[in-house]
C-alpha cells in the first residue's frame, strides 16, 4: 500500500449497504448531483454537501454550505446560514474536521464510518562507518559532558587534508 486509503462503509440510510474506496491525493465529494464521487437520492441531501479532503497529513472533511449540514460523531460541522433580509448578504462559511478512523459522518439519512489506513513507514537506519551501532527507540537524555566526551571517538576515523600555505 503506498498511498493513504479511505474507505467509507454504509452503515445506514438510503444508500445500499456497501463501502466507497478513494486514495490520496483525490478528494471525494458527497451528495446528490451524478457529479458526486458519492451520489445519495435524498431530498435533504445538497447537490454537492459535503468533500472528504486527504491530505500529506490529515484527512477533512468540510460541509459545503449544505442545508441541513454534516455531521460527524452527532456534532453538526456546518450547515448553510440563514440570510436576515433579502438586502443584507451574509457569508456562508463551511466548517471543516478533522476525522479519524471510526468517526460516523451523517450525511442526510445515511450514516458513514470512515476507516482510514495510512501507508507503513519503513523503519530507516543510518550507518556510520565507525560508529556504534545505536538501537533504535527512545535513548535517554545525555547531558553535555557525556556529549562532548564521545564527539571525539565518533570523529575519530575522519581524515581532512588542510592546504599548507607556502610563504
């Protein structure tokens, strides 16, 4: 596995049950239009609601200004604000979260539990020729003399050529 994994698994509503699978870097976006990567025939579900945005670091899910907003864990993320006055305009801002695997987004009448699997990482060591091998995990605190007692033993098998200046 290479790129970050999103799996949205149908847990209830109008959507036959089954999962929806996208990978980083493509976005997923959820609602009612045939343009939708998800597409939910609900009538209290916006053309285009809400986008599932992967990125480097963190998978977001953001309400598109939606009616009746998103949910994620029952907590409403964003929904359309009302308009005071016809002569007044107020933005719609859309709310956005961070999500995590497990978290249940509610989109209209369907419920999704999002399970998110990111690439292993490879365990990366360095070797310096000379050197001690160092095990891998947390090392305790030196203090600076202990430091500076063992820079001159790691330096020790390093040569450098320094030019003589002929006078």
């Amino acid at each position: 596995m290479s790129a970050t994994t999103i799996i949205l698994n149908v847990v209830r509503g109008n959507c036959p049950p089954g999962q929806f699978t996208f990978e980083y870097p493509v976005p997923c976006l959820i609602g009612r239009a045939r343009d939708c990567d998800v597409c939910l025939d609900d009538p209290t579900v916006s053309r285009h609601h809400c986008l599932i945005a992967v990125s480097a670091t963190a998978v977001r899910i953001r309400d598109l200004h939606s009616l009746n907003g998103t949910r994620v864990n029952s907590c409403l993320i964003g929904k359309r604000l009302p308009r005071p006055s016809s002569d007044t305009t107020l933005p719609n801002v859309g709310d956005e979260q961070e999500l995590r695997s497990g978290d249940e987004i509610r989109v209209g009448k369907t419920v999704f539990r999002i399970d998110i699997r990111k690439p292993e990482m490879p365990e990366v060591r360095l070797a310096i020729r000379g050197a001690p091998e160092v095990p891998a995990g947390p090392r305790e605190r030196e203090s600076p003399r202990d430091m500076t007692e063992r820079l001159p033993r790691l330096g020790a098998n390093v040569r450098t050529r320094v030019p003589l200046s002929r006078g």
